[in-house]
C-alpha cells in the first residue's frame, strides 16, 4: 500500500462519508519557504461531519479542508449579499438565512438519525430550495460583480480556516512564527490579543490565538481601504456563521440522541388513516467556545479597524455588517424547526412517511439535493 492510499483509508475510517477526497503534501502546495519541516498533508473533501479538522497519524498530520463548510459558506454569504443588495426587504434575508440553516440542520439530523422527522426537514428544504435559492443562483449566474464578490468571500473563508488549523501546526513545531504575527499593523496585533486572553481559559486563549493567525494572513496583502474593510467584515461574518453553523451541528446531535430513546418508527404503508400532527422534540445545544470566539473575533477586528481610523460596521458598501452580527446569525438557528407554510410542511410529512423502509431511495433524493440546481456532473464513489 503507498503513502497516498495509506493515508485516504485513513481518512475513510475516520470519516465513512466522506466524498471527494483529493489529498496533497504540503511541500507541493506551500512554494514560499515556510520553514515548516516535514509539513503535513491537505486533504480536500466533502463531509457532514465537520468536526476533527486536525488529524494526527504516524507519518505526519493531515489538515482537512471540508468543502461541505464552504459550500454552506458560500449559500448563506449570497442570501446575504443578496438580501441587502437585491431582494425587496429583509423578510427575504430573514427567510433564506432560515431555510439555509434548516436544510443545514436537517442533513446532519438525517446523518445521525434517520427518522421520518429528519426526512421530512430536509424535504422541506428541498422544496424551499427551487422557490427561494433559484433566485440567488440566478443572481449570481448574470451578475458578475456578485459572483466574483460571493467566490471572493468563499475563498477567504475556508482560507481562515485552514489558517486556522495552520496556527496550530505552527504552534506545535515553529512557535517563533508568532512574533512576526504579533508585530503585524505596527505591533496592535500582539497588543490586542495580549489583552483579549487575560483572563481566558487556556484552551479558548490557544484556539482564539489560532483566530488571529488566521485573521493577520487574511488581511495582508490588501489593496485599498474598501478592500480591507471587506475583508474584516467577511472574517468577522465567516466566524458567526461557523457558530451558527457549529451550533446547530450540536442541536442536531443532542436531539439525535433525544429520539435515540424512543421507539423507532412505527409507520404501516398500507394504513392510509389521517396521521397525528409530528412533534420534532427538538432539543436545542449551542456552541458556546465558538460563540465566545467569534464574539472576540468581531471585536479583535473592531480594534484593527479603529487602528486605521475605520469603523468595522456599516450599511455600506457590498457586505453590511450590524454590530449584532454574532447574535443574528446564531439567532437564524433558533428559528430552523419552523415552517409558515402548512402545506409543505404536511406535504414533507407524507413524502418523509412514504419513504419509510427505503433508505435507497432516500439516499438517492439526499445526494442529487446537493446538485439540484447545478450544472455540474458530480460522481460519487461507491
Ligand atoms: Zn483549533
């Protein structure tokens, strides 16, 4: 067995699901001399499960890039370029932010629990997706200037993260790396941080250290004052939706367990009698380190702005950013069980119900919901 096969059934063991895999080492991918010894693998996949990002096996350490974070990423800055810059009122903003949660929620329930109940969330998701999204897609697809500011966003975004991860290797094995970081924007850095992890606990202060690695290689390189406002306000944003996303990732694992407990399914396809009205029994968990963090991330990013004479907060330009940033986005989660429309949510029920026993068939409709309005011809490994 090679390196590379060693190193993906590694990664197949850990995460079963996964999809995608393409791995390279860092020494093909990192051409700046870094000094980072002997480096580390990248692997790229798609994955519901979004935890263990930093995986540490005998030949060395793999950073996983998950392209199922970015992908949402992506969708949730768009409803939000798009409800402030094109759509008729923020009930729309409200509305998609919502749905996008949902459907986020709804594929890691259905994951870890498949019950009529996940099934009928995600379908719900599906039909929100061709009246809704269809929109945005559309948007995007005959607007340059929007396509090129959502990818611009994207890319920054999983770059924080990987960054993010990147500050933990250099933690590890090149902890003088820090220095320079701290002496970025004429010493603020190191000045802000000093005084944010004061009386923090060590392992938030450690991953938040990782923040702000994340967020000085984020912003170098810049090229004007909009530029540098726009990239600070899509940190800060990436951050809060990461809680969100963070957040209901765990809602969905406390209520998977909740419903652990009850009897399974018991739905007869030759019983066509009015079924009673589904309670979803969900029970609600946050994130509360990531929340923390991007809380002290918005107001890491306030200081360097104020730095430069600018404020972080604004209506204008193409990315607003309220200062309540953190608490909106978090606060979409709390909204994703709901559904204003009785019709759908009754006609989710019966689809959800009708697909009892065919996990074949329900697979099938989870996968091609992820290509639903794309062109592209996606394979997946058997
Ligand atoms: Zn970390």
């Amino acid at each position: 067995m090679d390196e590379w096969e060693n190193i993906r059934n590694r990664i197949k063991r850990l995460r079963p699901f996964a999809k995608f895999i393409e791995i390279i080492h860092s020494r093909d991918a990192i051409q700046v001399d870094l000094g980072l010894g002997d480096g580390f693998y990248l692997a790229a996949l798609y994955d519901e499960q979004i935890d263990a990002n930093m995986i540490s096996i005998k030949q060395g350490r793999i950073l996983v890039q998950n392209t199922y974070l970015s992908s949402f990423a992506y969708n949730l800055f768009s409803c939000w370029l798009y409800g402030y810059n094109y759509a008729s009122g923020f009930r729309d903003l409200d509305k998609l932010m919502v749905y996008n949660f949902k459907k986020f929620l709804g594929e890691q329930l259905y994951r870890k629990a498949d019950r009529a109940r996940s099934r009928a969330l995600l379908l719900e998701t599906l039909l929100f997706e061709q009246s809704m999204m269809a929109k945005i897609v559309a948007t995007r697809d005959r607007n340059p200037a929007f396509s090129a500011a959502a990818t611009g966003a994207e890319n920054l975004m999983s770059f924080a993260l990987l960054m993010h991860e990147l500050g933990h290797y250099f933690e590890t094995y090149k902890p003088e790396m820090w220095d320079a970081i701290a002496m970025r924007e004429d010493g603020a850095i190191g000045a802000f941080y000093e005084a944010a992890v004061l009386d923090l606990d060590p392992a938030i202060a450690l991953e938040f250290k990782c923040d702000v690695y994340a967020i000085a290689a984020c912003i170098q390189g810049y090229t004007d004052r909009t530029d540098y406002i726009l990239r600070l306000r899509t940190i800060v944003f990436a951050y809060a939706m990461y809680a969100a996303l963070y957040s209901a990732a765990a809602t969905a694992a406390e209520t998977a367990k909740l419903w652990a407990e009850e009897p399974p399914d018991e739905i007869d396809l030759l019983d066509i009698a009015p079924f009673e009205h589904m309670e979803y029994g969900v029970k609600w968990a946050v994130d509360k380190p990531l929340i923390v963090r991007a809380g002290m991330v918005r107001t890491f990013c306030e200081k360097i702005a104020a730095c430069q004479g600018e404020s972080l907060y604004g209506e204008d330009g193409i990315l607003p950013l309220p200062p309540s940033i953190v608490e909106d986005i978090v606060g979409y989660v709390g909204k994703a069980f709901d559904c204003d429309d009785d019709n759908i949510r009754n006609i989710s029920n019966l689809v959800a119900r009708s697909l009892h026993g065919h996990d074949a068939g329900m697979e099938y409709l989870f996968l091609r919901s992820k290509v639903f309005l794309s062109k592209r011809k996606l394979v997946i490994e058997k």
